[in-house]
C-alpha cells in the first residue's frame, strides 16, 4: 500500500574485567595501566548504577554516563530502551573472597534498575499513502470508541439503560449547577476586589489627613482662627472615615 514499517534493534555484547590488585597480581609497566584503566571504568560503571539505583527510589540524581567510555556505550542497557541481562561470574576459592562479594554486591544493585523497552519502528513512505495510513487508523480509533460508548437506545437491557439514563441526566443536572456556582463566585470575586478597591482609597485619604492634622497641629499658638477650625474640620472628616471603615471587613494585606 505504499507504506514502509521499518524496525531497528542493536546488540551489546560487553566482558566487563574484573578488578585487579597490584598485589595480587604484581602487575607492572604497561600491564599496570591497562589495569588502573580498567578499575576506573569499573568506578564509573558503579557510580551510573548507584545513581540509577537512587533515581528509582525517586531521588534527583544526575547519573554521569559520560565519565567513561564504558558508561556511554552502556547508556540504553541501564535504564535505556533496551533489555538487558547480566552474568555475574564468581569463584568458591577464599583467596578472591572480596572480589566475590562485590561481585554479588553488583549484581544486587544492578538488579533494581528498571528498564523500559519499546519497539523502535518507523513509518515511511509517500504523502499520500501516509495520509491514507493516518485516516485509516483514525477510523479504526473512532470505530473502537464508539463501541465503548453504545448508546442507551441500542442496549438489550431496559434497566441498565433506564439506569445509564438517569445517571446522564443527574450528571448534566450537576454540570449545569456547577456552572452557576462557578458564576456566582466570580461575581462575588469581583465584588469582593471592588470592596477592597474601595477600603483601599479610603485608608489612603485618612492617612493624608491625618497627616495633614498632625502638621497643623504641630504649628506654634499664634495660627489663627481659621487654621484652628480647619484642623476641626479635618478631624470630622477623619472620624466619619474611621467609621466607615469600621463597617467594612477589613483587608489585613491593605492595611500598613
């Protein structure tokens, strides 16, 4: 039909070295290099695992995959899209007691990484027949929803529909409830900004004149009459605002 699925998969094949002791093996020159190359990679692969370990648990953790080149290549078979298995070999000799138990100490670790794998397929193929593709699926997608949802009229039994019936219409009775509560808040939403709007402008103007009392209050005795009764005046103003202010609720995050 002109349309192309095209699946990818990639296999690897890893003989991780075990650790090695200087000691043990009295390595030396070149061979001593290979060997501390190949302990620091068998660090950072235990530092990835530790990390991915800790991010199962549901921890933030950064997980270094490019500390090593061991890591990297191993990026999708730890917590990647692929399957991975894991042979651990060891030995019943005592003398390589520690290296058994970090051996198995490995394996338990690397046991609760969790892998997702999924199948690597693409599509590919002309416009047309894509778009063809893509219809098709959509019907098959609406097909499978309306089996789903058969309508009442189509059930062969009368009670269950009665029943789904009832249940539709008690759920278009809350929705329509819903929305009239949710209008009802908004209006008292902005009601309520309004008051506050309000409350705000009016502790405001009784600051200034308080303000402006206390500067003509602080004038020597020699104003005149007039400046006296103005003061009066101020004053008047000053308690009628408190007053109100008194009936209103008042906003603690308005008020200094």
């Amino acid at each position: 039909d002109g349309v192309k699925k095209i699946r990818m998969s990639k296999f690897t094949l890893v003989d991780l070295a075990g650790s090695e002791r200087q000691k043990a093996t009295d390595a030396s020159g070149d061979r001593l290099k290979e060997a501390s190359m190949i302990n620091s990679s068998l660090l950072c692969l235990g530092q990835v695992i530790n990390a991915l370990v800790e991010k199962e648990q549901g921890k933030m953790k950064h997980v270094p995959f490019r500390e090593s080149k061991l890591t990297f290549l191993l990026k999708d078979s730890w917590g990647g899209n692929s399957k991975t298995c894991l042979v651990a070999t060891v030995t019943p000799s005592m003398t390589s007691l520690t290296e058994t138990i970090s051996t198995l100490k490995f394996a338990q670790r690397a046991k609760q990484i969790k892998n997702t794998a999924v199948l690597n397929e693409d599509t590919c193929g002309s416009i047309a027949a894509l778009q063809a593709e893509i219809s098709r699926l959509k019907s098959e997608l609406e097909s499978s929803t309306l089996v789903r949802l058969l309508p009442v009229s189509e059930s062969n039994d009368p009670l269950k529909g009665a029943t789904i019936s009832a249940l539709r219409n008690q759920y278009s009775k809350l929705n329509n409830e819903i929305k009239a509560l949710k209008d009802v808040t908004n209006k008292r939403a902005s009601q309520v900004q309004s008051l506050k709007r309000k409350l705000q402008q009016e502790t405001m103007m009784r600051k200034v004149k308080e303000r402006r009392i206390d500067y003509l209050s602080g004038k020597s005795k020699s104003d005149s009459t007039e400046e006296n009764g103005e003061v009066e005046i101020l004053r008047e103003e000053v308690r009628v605002l408190r007053a109100q202010l008194e009936s209103q609720p008042a906003d603690p995050e308005l008020i200094e």
